[in-house]
C-alpha cells in the first residue's frame, strides 16, 4: 500500500513539473535567438519552479489528505484508513516535491552554465 502511495505522489508531482516544464521549453525556444538570454531565462524559471517546489514540500502535512491527487488516485480498497492517511501521503507527497525540487535546482544550474559558457565563447568568436 505504501509503495503504491510513493509511487502515484512521484506520478502526481512528475505531471505538474512536466507543465511546467512544457512553459519552460517554450520560453526558450522562443528566445532562441539570443541563446544567453533563452538559457539564463530557462534557468530563472527553473530555480522559481524549485522555490515553489520547496515551498509547496514545507506545507505539505497541512493540506487535507482526501483534497490530495493522490488520494484520488488510490483505488478505493488502497486507501490508508483516516487514522494514518494524512501522514503517509504527506510524506510521500513532501518526498516526491523535494526530489522533483532537486531536479529543478539542477536543471537550473545546468542553464546558467551554459550561459556563462555561451557568452564565454560567443564573445572570442567575434
């Protein structure tokens, strides 16, 4: 049952980061010609989606289990009874956030670099 319930918190926060990430893509491609600017940009939306990721794991024990995607995701028979649902999936929620923020923070710092790395190199070209 827990494995089940680790298994949908990490579905349910990889759904929302792939939105997110569809903006992210789209910003950047559509800044592409100025590519300094387009990965610096992708790298700011990338550190704001890990605050909000961050964010959102720190508040997680305060949001009612049954208003979870989680919740509704379980089948009726795997759902935990009231007495521990709240803390199971909030962990598993707060879990799957910060490791979803993980990614992020390092996706962002992958954008900076090569940034700098553009700039760098763009600039003893001309």
């Amino acid at each position: 049952m827990t494995k089940r319930i680790y298994h949908l918190a990490n579905l349910s926060v990889a759904r929302g980061c792939g939105f997110a990430m569809i903006a992210v893509v789209t910003t950047v491609v559509g800044l592409s010609n100025h590519m300094d600017v387009a990965l610096t940009a992708g790298g700011l939306m990338c550190l704001i989606g890990c605050l909000v990721l961050v964010m959102k794991a720190i508040h997680a024990s305060r949001q009612p289990y049954k208003s979870t995607e989680v919740w509704l995701m379980l089948e009726p028979q795997d759902r935990p009874n009231a007495a521990i649902a709240q803390t199971v999936i909030s962990v598993a929620r707060r879990g799957a956030l910060l490791q979803f923020a993980h990614y992020a923070a390092w996706l962002a710092a992958a954008q900076f670099a090569a940034s700098i790395l553009w700039r760098l190199f763009s600039q003893s070209d001309g």
